[in-house]
C-alpha cells in the first residue's frame, strides 16, 4: 500500500511554517488516514510530539471506534469536506471532545491526494450547554414565578409558574413590565425604593400587591437582584416571586382567633390550645417534630409579698418579653397564669433543639430585675414535652410539659423532659464541652468579620471581629450555643486570648495587603477582665506592630457590675494605653446611667431589639432617640447593631447615630471576603466626586 511522504508541517514551504505555529489543531492525512502533518497545535492538545504520531493510523488517536467516525471519513470523500463531534484521547490517557472538520486536497488533476483535519476541545462548551440545559429545566419546573427582564425592566423571559400565577399569556408578558410593577404603579414610592436599592446594593426584597390578569389583587413576596456577566457589567435584572394568598388568608383567620393575656399582651390559654392543635394536626401531616415548654418561677409568691402586686407584674411583663427575644418569629410564648408560662416550639428540626432553647431563656431570665431601684435575681425551671413521642393531643402534652415541671423543681434540676430518655441530653451536653476542649488544638474555631459603616455616606470604618466554631460534623455552630459552655467550664479564657491573637494577627495581615482598617472591635468576656488584661494586649500588639488605637474593645454591663475600684482602675489602664471602649447592647440590661459617667467609655452599642422595631414602633424610636440624647451629652458615640432595612437605616441617619452594623450592608463574612468588601467599600467611596 502506497502512502504520502511522510513529514512535519514545516518541510512543505514557508506558509506551513506559519499553520506550524498555529495554536489551532491542524493534521494531514493520506487517503487511508495515516498521519502526514502535525502542527505545534495539535502537539499542545494531544500531547504527542511529530515524532509520535507521523507515520501512525489516526486510529491511535480514537477514544473509541464508534460508527460515527466511519460516517465522517465517508462523507469528507462523497462531498470534500465535513464536520462532527467526537470523542478523542491525548497521550496522558484523558478523553476530550473534539469538534472535527475534515477537508479533502484535490491536485491539479482533481484527484484526491491527502485530508486535511482541524480539531477544537469543545469538553467545557459540552459541559456548559449541559448545565444550561439543566438550569433552564429547573427554572421552568419551578413552582415560583421567575421573570428576567432587560435594563429598562421589560421582560425578555418568564417559566410557566409567571403565567400560571399572573393569568397572563406569552404575548402579554414579552416586552412589557412585569405584573408587580405595573401593580405598583399607583405606590410611585415603591418602586422608587425598589429602584434605588437595586441601584445601590443589586437586591430588593419584600411584599406587595400584585395583580392578575383578570384584575384580581394579590400578595406576594418578591426578591429582584441585578446579573451581570463575565466583566462585571449589569446586563438583566432577574425576579423570582411567590403567592402568598393563602399564606395571608391563614394569617387572618388565626387573627381572628387569638386571643391574649391583658398584662403582657402574649396569647393566653385559648390560644395557645388553637395555635398547638393546629400545629399536631400539620406535624402528623408533615412527619414534624415540636415541643411545649413549661415555663414557672420559684418562689414568686415571695416576690409578690415583698415587692407588691404592681411590682410583680412588671417582673412578669419583663419576663414575657426575654422569653419572647429568645424565640424565632414562628415559636409562640403564652401566659397561662401568673407566673406560668408556655412556650410552643412548632417545628424543630431535631428534639433536643428544645433544650438549646430552654437554656437560652433561662440564660436571660438569670440577668437580674430591677424593682424599686434593687436588683433582684430570678430562679426558673422549665419542663419540656414533645410530639409526637409523648401524645398527640394538646391536653396531653400540656399536663406533662407540667408533670416534668414539677419533677424538675422536686429534684432542684432548671430544665427536664418528661421522657426519661430525652434527659439523656445532658450526656450530649457534656459531648459538646469534651469536643469544644479539643477545637482550639483542632484549628475548628474561625473569627468571621462583620463591617461597621458610616451611617451617613456608608464608608467602611471598621469592623467587629465575631467567633464561629466549624465543627467537623455539624459544620459551623453558632456561639449562642458554645459560648455559655465554654464560660461555665472556664474555657472562654484561651478562647478569648485566641480571639484576641488571632484579631490582631489578622489586622496585621491586611496592613501587609494594603487594606488599612482604622478600627476593629473585639469582645471581652468578664472572665477575661482579669488585672493583667492591658499587658497581655499590649505584647500581642507589639508582636504584630499594631497599635492600640486601631482596638476597640467590646465590654459588657456585667463587667462593670461590680462597680469597684479594681473595675475602675482596669478600665483607666486599658484606656491610658491606647484602646477604645465600647459598652455591648445598650439599653437591654442594667443601662444604669452613673455606670457611664464613672467609666471612661468611647462607644456605646444599640442593641438591634430597638433597631428591629424602626422606623414603626414608637417605642423602639423613643429609646432609640433617648439612647442618642444620652451619649450625645456625655460626648459618646453611637453604633447601631443589627441594622437589617433600608427604612431603619433613613431613620438612623435623620439622628445622632454615627455608625451602624447590620445584614442590610454586610453579613459577619470570612477575613478573606471582608477583604475584597472592604477595597470595594474603599474604591466606591474614592470614586465620589468631592465638593
């Protein structure tokens, strides 16, 4: 069988010397496929040099013998060229896939002499139709209405669930705005927030009125973000949304049948016996798990006695409200009767999550009261039942959340489980103290940073420096659940000091990096309030060239508490080196007001419970600004915490409130992303023309 010279690209003339040094994969064959040509291209993609394959059958080259491939060989010699996707193996042994056009040289004779082949990896654009494809199925099987629109927020794409839920067809979408802003149109102030949120941050989130195609009106819950592509430009808005019609019409049917205690406004028995009958009913629906907790007071009998019937009930109101801070949104607290309470925890994820809530309202309730200017400390127990493992009736799972009450005040234990078994949870407890020994060793705890801002132009001005534990099975645990561990057990001493290494250290790292943060705020436990407090800071500070100026140290009002002169005389040593003090949750504890005037404090923090009610509860705004009076008048500054809407943020910057920390403009996030937020932050705020 006769065959083509063999020969490498760059013996035929100066132009093949030039295909030679093509990135492109070029090959030349004889007419019975063995390789004549092999330019630098096709020694990149495959891996073989000229000297390999020269001489050799293509067939070497095959990931597998398919048909396909016969076809292809088959029509480049019935028609001169073709072209097809194929599977091919470089010489490492990896199949790719290939885009393969074939052409075939005639002579001057018009006879076919030799076939030229030029090969493209196309495995990632495969890869990226797929997952095209896949999204593209998700989205249109998605049971919520999706829409993405253009610039000027004209639909250019919605899934069946957007026409479903509109009652509006294709030629009624296309082009036009989407339902819930041409519902908006008679609330301009709406959509000019949605507007300007979607201009400053990329998100909107909310409810409101949409309106169907027949003119019916309707609520929903929107989330519209910006999508920009490759280089960073903004090319599409995208909309998701979901009807909440009959999310509202069950809201208002319970409405109307709540009824509620007229001291501390919380649901009383009726309710309660409604709201825990419908969650059994859904939870043997849905395979939930729930729990009610017996909530009582020792001794306030004795309380009542001394203090008077006026006093007790303010002792109550106040204990209604730490329950109900202790909760999520959906948990319900009922007050049965005096000192009794009830908490119903619908849906828990895991049965002993009622333990982790019990021991954080006994943790608030431990804080002490204060009646006729005396502080008074509270004991409390709590009995635990749970469904469907101890009844299904809500008569039932009452008595013995009470049974296991009165079981627990018997053996002076603050919280049990009427189910001997779910005790067992104390076995689990101490299994989570044993491992938190282990994850400073472990290298499980992380510091996480939360921005501080500006709260008038929203210019990065420092951050706080917030503690997470990356447990190897759970995954990240949050400190409200170690935290109270590692202080009974004494371990949030070198928890603390690793915090405070672990800060400075990465202040330090980003000096290096060229990000200059002017201040980080780091928390103190009361156990690390210790006399040589300012000295151990001062050599780590050294270690790492920082300087105390750029600290902010977060205290506690237990920590002044005490209110002697060893308190004092810490607090002027860490102030005469340099730190700035910050005085945690204002406004929630103590707030004794001679606690600021002694003390020589930099900051004080609002606790985001006032912040949550702005800019609607009047109550939250009068503290709100009352807090704001008070550390104007002692020189102080203010920083506003959980920080979560737009309308709280407006509020905050009309008052006297300098900085604000919160979800609405940063999540606590990992150093490494705090970093890019913060060049962001600083670009941003570099790049605003001065006056």
């Amino acid at each position: 069988m006769s065959r083509c010279k063999v020969s490498t690209l760059n013996e035929l003339g100066p132009s093949s010397l030039i295909v030679n040094d093509l990135a492109a994969s070029l090959i030349t064959l004889d007419l019975q496929g063995y390789i004549t040509g092999w330019n630098k291209g096709a020694e990149q993609l495959f891996g073989y040099t000229a000297d390999d394959v020269l001489g050799r059958h293509i067939l070497m080259l095959y990931a597998d013998e398919s048909g396909d491939d016969s076809e292809l060989l088959h029509a480049v010699m019935m028609s001169g060229h073709a072209q097809m996707e194929v599977l091919r193996r470089k010489k490492n042994g990896a199949v790719f896939w290939a885009n393969i056009h074939l052409t075939l040289i005639r002579n001057d004779e018009q006879k076919p002499i030799r076939m030229i082949g030029y090969l493209t990896d196309i495995t990632e654009q495969l890869a990226v139709e797929e997952k095209n494809q896949l999204y593209s199925h998700i989205l249109e099987q998605a049971p919520d209405a999706i829409v993405i629109t253009n610039l000027r927020f004209s639909c250019v794409g919605c899934n069946a669930a957007y026409h479903h839920i509109t009652e509006r067809k294709l030629e009624q979408t296309l082009g036009q705005l989407p339902s819930f802003m041409l519902a908006q149109q008679r609330e301009s102030s709406i959509l000019q927030q949605m507007y300007d949120l979607l201009g400053r941050i990329g998100h909107w989130e909310g409810e409101l009125w949409d309106e169907r195609g027949s003119g019916e009106r309707y609520p929903i819950h929107l989330a519209i973000s910006g999508v920009k592509n490759k280089r960073g430009d903004l090319t599409h808005y995208f909309a998701i949304f979901s009807d909440l019609t009959e999310k509202k019409h069950a809201e208002a049917q319970l409405h109307r049948l709540a009824y509620f205690d007229p001291l501390t406004n919380l649901p009383n028995r009726t309710m309660l016996f409604t709201l825990l009958e419908q969650a059994l009913s859904e939870a043997r629906r849905n395979h939930h798990h729930g729990a009610l907790l017996c909530f009582n007071i020792a001794r306030f009998k004795a309380l009542n006695d001394s203090f008077g019937h006026t006093a007790a009930d303010q002792v109550l109101i106040e204990v209604g409200q730490r329950i109900r801070a202790s909760l999520r949104d959906e948990d319900v607290v009922s007050r049965f009767a005096a000192d009794e309470f009830y908490i119903g925890l619908f849906d828990i994820r895991h049965r002993d999550d009622a333990a982790m809530v019990a021991q954080r309202i006994l943790l608030k309730i431990s804080q002490p009261f204060v009646l006729s200017d005396e502080e008074i400390l509270l004991k409390a127990y709590i009995g635990i039942s749970i469904y469907p493992d101890d009844g299904r009736g809500a008569e039932k799972l009452i008595n013995q959340a009470a049974v296991a009450l009165h079981r627990g005040k018997q053996a002076q234990q603050d919280l049990l489980f009427y189910s001997p078994e779910m005790n067992q949870r104390s076995m689990a407890r101490l299994k989570l103290s044993s491992e938190l020994h282990h994850a400073l060793e472990r290298n499980e705890l992380k510091l996480f940073y939360q921005a501080q801002y500006d709260t008038q132009n929203t210019h990065i001005v420092g951050a706080e420096a917030l503690i997470r534990w990356q447990h190897p099975i759970r995954g990240f645990i949050s400190p409200a659940e170690f935290i109270p561990f590692a202080e009974e057990t004494g371990l949030i001493v070198p928890i603390g000091e690793w915090v405070l290494s672990e800060a400075i250290r990465q202040l330090a790292q980003w000096d290096k990096a060229g990000i200059e943060l002017n201040r980080l705020s780091i928390n103190l436990s009361a156990q690390q309030f210790k006399a040589n407090l300012t000295e151990l800071l001062l050599s780590k500070l050294k270690q790492h060239q920082i300087q105390a100026q750029r600290i902010e140290l977060e205290l506690t009002e237990s920590m002044l508490m005490k209110n002697d002169e060893a308190t004092l005389s810490l607090l002027l040593n860490l102030k005469a080196a340099g730190f700035s003090l910050a005085l945690d949750d204002f406004g929630t504890g103590y707030s004794n007001l001679s606690y600021l005037q002694r003390f020589t404090l930099d900051y004080l923090k609002i606790d985001q419970s006032f912040i949550r009610g702005l800019p609607d509860n009047p109550g939250s705004a009068g503290i709100v600004n009352a807090i704001c009076g008070i550390a104007s008048s002692l020189n102080l500054r203010l920083i506003a915490e959980g920080v979560e809407t737009t309308d709280q943020l407006i509020f905050l910057q009309k008052t006297a409130c300098d900085q604000i920390q919160g979800y609405l403009l940063s999540r606590p996030i990992p150093a490494d992303e705090f970093a890019v937020l913060f060049k962001c932050n600083f670009e941003h705020y570099q790049s605003k023309p001065t006056i």
